[in-house]
C-alpha cells in the first residue's frame, strides 16, 4: 500500500458531559471508522466502543473484496452482540451506534457505513460526500420534498433511519471507489458537520497537513458551539 498520513480527534464538545463517540485507526490495516454511541452514558460509549473493538480485530486478507467482507461480517457479528447486551443489561433498551469505516488499498478504497456519520473525499479543491445518510430527513430529499438547505434545519434532522445495534438484521451500504495521489478523506460524526457547512468543512482542507485539517475543523466545530460530541479522521493518500 502507498503511505497513507492521517490524524484522528475526538471531543467531548461544549454542552455533553460524556464522549459517546469512538474513533479508530489501523494504518497498518488501511482501516479507519467513526462510531457515533446512541442510548445514553455508559450505553452509548459502549456501543461506539464495541464496533471500534469488533472492526480493530479484523484482520485484512490480501484479496481486497475479502476485507471488505470482513469488516462486514465484523459489524454484523457486533450488532448482535449490542443487541444482547441490551436486552440483558438494559432490559432491551435503545443501545446502539452509527458506524462509518474506511478501507484502503492501492488505488482504490471502500465505505462501509449505518447512520448518519459520514466519509467526504477532498480532491483538486472539491469536497464530495462519499456516504448518504440513514436518516429520515435525507429520505424527504431522497422524495423530492425537502431541499439540502431545508433538510439541515428540519426539526428531524437527527433521527436516524439505521444503526448497529438497531435491529436484528443490519444492512450496512458499500461503495467503492478510486483513489488518487493527494486525495484526502474526511471521516466524522454528525458532531462536526451540524456545526460546519459544507464551504466551512473544505476551507479546513486548505490548512496544509492531515494534523492541521483536523485540528481546524475540530477547533471550528468547539467555537461554534459544538452542541454534541465532534470526532474527525483525516486521511492523506500520499503520492
């Protein structure tokens, strides 16, 4: 694999007493994921923990599509272990997490993702969101009945359609994708982008390195309020 830089923040924001987010980073893997933790202190961050754990086990087959798969069967194996530990420990209740993952080989890379944390890719000044979310508002867009603009101040804007840990069969989406030399790639929690637009969210990516990316768009979010818990992975595919 090329050299891949990153640079991986979490915080626990201005208003939340506790980080329910988890990050990871598997360089060596070419794997990095954002799980953004639902159901409240102590169910939430452990739910989040949980799939950092599940996907920092995986280990990585030289076929590329077999890893993808793997990193699959990871989630799908941790969404049943969540859902277990809910209905022993909290009596069933919501305990559950959104996940986005990023997988890298030579040339080329994978999403895998539930919910509503997202994967964008920076390339020659254009920021792109890779993923889509599953979430009620983007289904309205989906439909034709709400804009972009209207669907980030409606009163839904953070109910989630899909979850690990939500249900007792999980349907993640992958995508695949190619990557060039320069390409960056931002991952996060809805944390971060619900305080940054989009035009915010690329003025970061002119801050030079993977470290300074992160920490402008980590320090954005904190100063304009930072209403949830804010993780960022930045990633470089260097040439």
């Amino acid at each position: 694999m090329s050299a891949w830089q990153y640079c991986a923040l979490t915080d626990t924001g201005v208003r939340r007493k506790h980080n329910e987010d988890a990050i990871m980073s598997a360089p060596e893997l070419g794997l990095w994921a954002v799980a953004d933790g639902m159901g409240g202190h102590e169910a939430g961050d452990l739910a989040s923990g949980m799939i950092v754990d599940a996907l920092s086990s995986v280990e990585r087959p030289s076929n590329f599509s077999l890893f993808v798969d793997a990193a699959e069967d990871a989630l799908q194996t941790v969404n049943q272990k969540i859902r277990a530990h809910s209905d022993r420990e909290f009596e069933g209740r919501m305990m559950g997490s959104t996940v986005v993952a990023l997988l890298v080989s030579e040339g080329y890379g994978a999403c895998v993702w539930a919910g509503d944390s997202r994967l964008y890719r920076f390339r020659e000044n254009a920021l792109e969101q890779l993923s889509r979310d599953h979430s009620q508002v983007q289904r309205l867009v989906d439909a034709g009945v709400l804009s972009p603009d209207e669907a980030d101040s409606h009163p839904n804007a953070n109910v989630i359609t899909k979850a690990v840990g939500g249900a007792a069969h999980l349907a993640v989406d992958v995508i695949m994708f190619d990557i060039q030399p320069g390409d960056r790639f931002l991952l996060c929690s809805d944390g971060l982008y619900n305080e940054l637009d989009p035009a915010a969210l690329a003025d970061g990516f002119s801050n030079g390195t993977v470290e300074q990316i992160a920490s402008t768009l980590l320090q954005g979010a904190l100063a304009a309020g930072a209403r949830d818990n804010v993780s960022v992975i930045v990633v470089e595919a260097s040439a």
